[in-house]
C-alpha cells in the first residue's frame, strides 16, 4: 500500500503543476489579448494551447497547452 501513495502523490504534484502553468500561460495570453482590444485590434478567437478543439466556442481550450494560438 505504501507504493500506491507514493504514486498517487506524484500523480496529484504532476495535475497541480499542470494546473499552475496553465493557469500562468492563460493570464499571460489575456494580458495580449487585453493589450490588443484596447488598441483596438480586431481578435477573432482566444486560445490556448495546440492541436484539437476540447470545448469552446469563442474560447478553445486545446489538447496541448502552451502559449498561443
């Protein structure tokens, strides 16, 4: 039993880090976002990340996350 909550804490270190970086790359796109309405850029979509759509209609999240998009 030891070795499962040794793997199940890793595991949840791995999601939280995983959540704190996308947390991170998501202000710092909204911040580029923000900057570009205020100067009045067109922005037709908001992303994060690559690859396939997940959810969204305005916002996509995508199965890779990194900046851009």
């Amino acid at each position: 039993m030891p070795i499962f909550n040794i793997i199940l804490s890793w595991v949840v270190l791995g999601l939280k880090v995983l959540i704190s970086l996308s947390a991170v790359v998501f202000v710092h796109e909204l911040g580029h976002f923000i900057a570009a309405r205020l100067r009045g850029v067109k922005v037709d979509k908001f992303s994060l990340g690559m690859g396939p759509k997940l959810a969204g209609i305005k916002f996509k999240e995508l199965a890779l996350p990194s900046s851009g998009g």
